[in-house]
C-alpha cells in the first residue's frame, strides 16, 4: 500500500487537473456555449461518479421492468454505449449477437428482457433517432452510464451510489476512485443507494455523506440467483443447475468484472474454492485461457469453472470440452419498493408526452 502522503504528492496535482476540466466542461454545458438537447424519445439516464461496480446494469434491468409495469410491455428501451465492443456506431443487440460486437452488458440485457429494444451508440442522441424511427411505440428510453454524455439532455436521471464506497471522503482519478466531481450530486432527480445489506442504517449512512437533502433516496440490494450452466443448453454435472451445490464441489471461479472479490467471497460461502483468476473489467478471453482452464480442472479434480453472468457473455457459445461452466446471475430488488414505485408512477405520468 503506498502511503496517502506519497499518493498526495504524485497523484494529487493531476486530480486537481482533472477537476479543473470537468468544471470548465460542465460550465460550458451549463451556459449553452456547448449544445445540450433532448432525446426523440423521453430518457431516463442512470449512472454514477465513480469508476465501475455500482451496479448499473442490474439496476437497469430493474428500472426497465418497473417502467414496463406501468407503461406496458414494449413500451421501455436501452441504449447503451457499448463500452468494450470493437464496432462503432448505431447497433441493434439481440439475444444471439457477440459481445465483441455490442458489448457484453448490452448483450446480458437483450438476453434478460426480450421485450426491450436494445441498441449501442457511443452517439446518445442519434442513437434515440434511429430507435424512435424503427419503434415509434416506444415511449421511454433507458440511457445506463449517460450521466456524462451532457450532449443529452435527459428527461429523468438516477445518480447511483454504491453503498460500500463513499463518495464523500473519496477523489478524483487518478487519487481516488471518482470520475465526476462532487457537485454533480445536485443534478440527479433521485439517488439510489445500491448494494445495501440494511436498509435503515445504511441509508441514514448514505444521508451523512452529502447527499443533497432535496433529492428521493432509495435503497437497493443485489441478489444472487440459482447458478445456470453455460451455455445454457450444455449439460450440468451431476444433474439440476438450479439446486444449490454442496460444498464437497471444487471450483475455479473467474471473473472479469469491477471488483471480483464480492463474486468470488460469494461462491467461497457455498464451494471449495481451489483457484480465483481475476481479471480487468471487460477482458476478452482467449483460447489460451481456456486451455489453461481446462489444464488446471484436470489437474486440480475440480468440478466445474464458476463465473459471472456479464462474463459469460464473453465465453464462445459452443460447449467447451473438459471445462464445465457455470455462472451467477444477479438482479436488484428494491428495500422501499413502494416508495419508488409512487414516486416512479408519478414521474413517468407527468413526463410522458401525451401522444407518441
């Protein structure tokens, strides 16, 4: 651990570089010098001010099947940027395309909601022209990581705060852990408090450090769901993947995600857990990876490679021999779901144009 003075020293004068441009970009935003517009179809924006693991695209998909709920089925889409994906441009995401094409967390969503439109444009605003032509139903469009695009003017925005990373005491990259600057706090509709364990403490945590007083907060947690093979037609071992596996199983668990330590803490509760490979956040596996995979099952006596769903959809779509796969849904279920709902109810009612 490098100590915080040293840090201070070397780090601390290209923060204060970064706020200075972020200040300046936003002011030039905020004063019209740079355009800002609406979308042509009405968006709400999720996002955060850190880097990474505050789990936008669960809650996108929460936020999409609540809309839907109110609005109708087919009535809510997603646009994302595609981060990670090595085509440019406005892109269409089905349940069947490559990641390296759309982005793995567009493509987990296309899989989970087959009713929304999903689409990658790095372009937000063209992006919701090109969905407004092609699905004239859809009333609301779901931007995820859009807080910074100011090209787009949302129509209603989430900030997201990650619970176990207060953003009070933190800074901005590269000293801390922070994209964005403090103030942009105020710019949200809402605040949701995400990967809460218990919701009153927690919550009033969250009130402490700084969140404006003038905002709704609402709490979430993330939940776990039954392991599923992948891909999901290959065959499991030993039977169900939806039972739980005792804990007699050896496992490698893998991940390429934010912060690959809660996944794999997880899977410590329940499995023998013999090899953790963590990995950068988006990383393209490789044959070699799977052949070393497959050398260390073998080697090892494990029963099967464990990873994350937003993995998975990195992972080729034919079954790999001697490497079994499983991997860990997640979704986000709110702790005041009757909160948001009314307060999502009544936003939606005023900011739904009256015809579509």
């Amino acid at each position: 651990m490098i100590p915080r003075i040293v840090r201070m020293i070397f780090l601390g004068p290209l923060a204060a570089m970064h706020a200075a441009i972020l200040t300046c970009r936003h002011a030039l935003y905020d004063h019209g010098v740079l355009a800002s517009s609406e979308g042509a179809i009405p968006t709400l924006a999720l996002g955060n001010l850190t880097v990474g693991g505050t789990g936008k695209t669960p809650m996108t998909e929460r936020f999409v099947r609540d809309m839907e709920s109110i609005l109708g089925t087919g009535t809510v889409g997603i646009l994302s940027r595609g981060y990670g994906r090595e085509t440019k441009g406005f892109l269409w995401v089905d349940s069947d395309a490559d990641a390296k094409d759309v982005g793995d967390e567009p493509l987990m969503l296309a899989r989970k909601l087959p009713s929304a439109p999903v689409a990658v444009c790095e372009d937000r605003l063209q992006g919701l022209n090109v969905m407004k032509a092609a699905h004239p139903h859809l009333q609301w469009v779901v931007c995820d990581d859009a807080l910074q695009h100011r090209r787009l003017k949302p129509t209603l925005s989430i900030l997201l705060i990650d619970s176990t990373q207060p953003i009070q005491s933190d800074a901005l990259l590269p000293l801390g852990r922070l994209r964005d600057l403090h103030s942009r706090l105020k710019i949200a509709d809402a605040v949701v408090v995400t990967r809460l364990s218990d919701e009153s403490s927690e919550i009033r945590d969250a009130f402490a450090q700084g969140l404006p007083a003038d905002r709704p907060v609402f709490g979430s947690r993330m939940q776990s769901e039954p392991l599923r093979c992948w891909p999901d037609d290959a065959p499991c071992n030993n039977g169900n993947p939806e039972e739980s596996p005792d804990r007699r199983e050896r496992i490698i668990a893998v991940a390429g995600i934010a912060r690959p330590e809660r996944f794999m803490d997880r899977l410590a509760e329940r499995f023998q857990v013999v090899r953790r490979e963590a990995f950068s956040d988006h990383k393209s596996f490789s044959a070699a990876d799977f052949k070393r995979w497959n050398r260390i099952i073998e080697s090892d006596r494990l029963h099967a490679l464990i990873t994350t769903e937003k993995d998975a959809m990195r992972l080729p779509k034919t079954v790999i021999d001697g490497v079994p796969i499983r991997y860990e849904p997640m979704k986000a279920e709110w702790v005041n779901s009757v909160q948001l709902n009314g307060w999502l109810t009544e936003q939606l009612k005023d900011r739904t144009p009256a015809t579509v």
